[in-house]
C-alpha cells in the first residue's frame, strides 16, 4: 500500500510536468481517470487533493484553480515558448551542428515544455538545405579544448582542408599542430579556437570542424596569453557576407586553396570541376551585390569570375569606379 502511494504521487507530478502549464490545467476527474487507464490505480478526489496539496507545499510548483471541480497545472516550466523557440531556431541553423546532433539536441529542448507545446513547437521548426557540419565529432572536440582551456594545458591536433575534388585531407604534412588554447567563441555560425600555435610561433584561429578528431590534452602548460590579448577586439575584424538581392548563378575559376572557402560558402554539394591540379570550377547560386564583387576582390587572383557575362560586367564597372576614386 506504501509502495502504491508513493507511485500515485510521483505519477501525478509526471503528468502535470508533461501535460499541463497555466493555460492548460488538468481537473480531479481527469487525473483520477489517467491513474486508472494508464496505471490501474483507483483514486477519491479527497486523496488527489491532498496528494497536489502536498506537492504543492514542498515547493514543486504544482498550482490549483479552485472552482466547482479543482483544476491543477505545473507553474515551473523553466522556458517560455517564444525564449525555446529561439534556441531550437539556433540549434537547428548552426552550420558546426551534424543533422543528427542538431535534431537530438531538439529532442531534448522539447522535453522542457509541455507535450502539447512540444507538439506546436515541432510544427514551426523550419527545415531547409541548410549546409551542415559533417565532423560527427563535435561535442568531444568542444569537450577536450574546453578542458584544456581551464586546466591551462596544450592541446595536440590534426587539422584539415579540402582539395581540387573535394577530398579532405590533413594539413600540416599530415603532422599535428600543438597549441595553448585561450578562448572558443562562435561567428558565423561555426565554432572557433583561439590560441597560440608552437608549431607557427604565432596567434592562429582553428575552426573546429576542421579538426580531424577529439584533441589530444597534454601534461605540457599551456603559454601565458600575450599581454594585448582581446579576443573582442579580433571578433570584430572577422569578415561575413550577407546580401538580400536575388541569387543568381555565376560561375568561379578558383586556385585549389579556395575550396574550403566555397565549401564554407556553399556547402559539399556545391557543383565543382577540377581544371587541372590547382584549379577548379565552381558553380554557385549568389547574391550579385557589391556585398559579394567585394568579396570576391579579396582573394585577387586566386577566384575569377568567368560568367555569365552580365556579372563579369558589373564586377569591371564595381572595379572601375574604384580605381576612379584614385586617379
């Protein structure tokens, strides 16, 4: 008889977790007739309401709507809906999240809401081809470098690029790179390292995805930061492109080097041809502001435009108009 007691109870607040909120309450004869479906447990209304009265007074947040019949609802959901819907927007946007990481962290955010609610967020969630991380070892690279970060040790890794026909490979000679970790920080929808490089005798930024597998922590202590060290202050020279005209197909001839950046651009299944060794073709769906001319620019002579003409013609008309601002 003990024993059932104590289920009663537990299965009550179970259900008023997961069912109820201060817009959807739950009556005594509904909780009576969910105990006896679901858990063949009998009830009187005199003891569910001393069960709620209960639960009530340790703090559990189980409210009461006094009226002809009773009605109770859980008051301790820790997310508004509009405040999760911004944090599943977030999980499932993040170009650093796998699709299957992406849809198991939603999985978990909807727990924190009622099932009526999880079923209405469920509907909003926007699915579109966005273009995704395919490094399925994100969380334990996070994990390690965040280790590292705040026990003050190096870090040991092997990082990667892309080649002509979009193979990955190490970087490096295939040698690993050893680096004091000072900071992870997020831009552009991907996961950084900042840090001290031995091998570069400099400050580098490894994106995370590029990372071939969990790094290695190290005995040895990681460098001191460097006096002048603002990670704000670096966070602001990093460049990102946006535009809101229509896209428009245009057609790059780019030096190998490139094709991390029109991965990062446009993701994997980005229509590429390799010209030869170190060039390839890329054809890409793009935004042909001035916005997109400038960012071709920065890469001078590795990244071509080569069609279709109407876009060669005001890249050249952009680039005259500059030069005139100098003669």
């Amino acid at each position: 008889m003990e024993n059932v007691t104590k289920l009663r109870i537990l299965y009550l607040y179970q259900y008023l977790v997961q069912n109820t909120d201060p817009d959807h309450s739950a009556s005594t004869a509904e909780l009576m007739k969910m105990l006896q479906e679901k858990h063949t447990i009998k009830v009187s209304r005199n003891t569910i309401s001393d069960d709620l009265s209960m639960l009530h007074d340790c703090n559990l947040q189980i409210e009461v709507i006094h009226s002809t019949q009773n009605k109770y609802y859980y008051d301790g959901q820790l997310f508004d809906i509009p405040e999760l819907k911004l944090l599943i927007d977030a999980v499932s946007s993040s170009k650093f999240i796998t699709e299957q990481k992406s849809e198991a962290l939603i999985n978990k955010l909807l727990t924190l809401v009622p099932i009526h609610s999880a079923v209405k967020l469920r509907r909003h969630i926007y699915a579109s081809d966005r273009v995704k991380s395919d490094n399925e070892r994100g969380y334990y690279i996070v994990d390690a470098i965040n280790e590292a970060i705040d026990t003050r040790h190096k870090i040991s890794f092997c990082y990667t690029d892309f080649d002509v026909n979009k193979n990955r490979y190490v970087t490096n000679d295939g040698k690993p790179y050893t680096v004091s970790p000072y900071t992870l920080m997020w831009d552009g929808d991907y996961y950084y390292l900042r840090g001290y490089c031995d091998e570069r005798q400099a400050m580098r930024t490894f994106r995370l995805d590029r990372i071939e597998k969990q790094p290695d922590v190290l005995w040895d202590a990681a460098l001191p930061k460097p006096e002048n060290y603002s990670i704000a202050e670096y966070s602001t020279s990093v460049f990102r492109m946006f535009d809101t005209d229509e896209p428009t197909e245009v057609t790059l001839l780019c030096s190998a080097s490139n094709m991390k950046v029109i991965i990062d651009n446009f993701g994997m299944d980005v229509d590429t041809t390799p010209i030869d060794e170190t060039h390839f073709m890329a054809k890409v769906k793009v935004c042909t502001s001035p916005t997109f001319y400038r960012w071709i620019f920065g890469f001078g002579e590795s990244m071509k435009i080569i069609g279709p003409e109407s876009v060669i013609t005001d890249y050249r008309n952009m680039c005259r108009l500059a030069m005139a601002l100098y003669e």
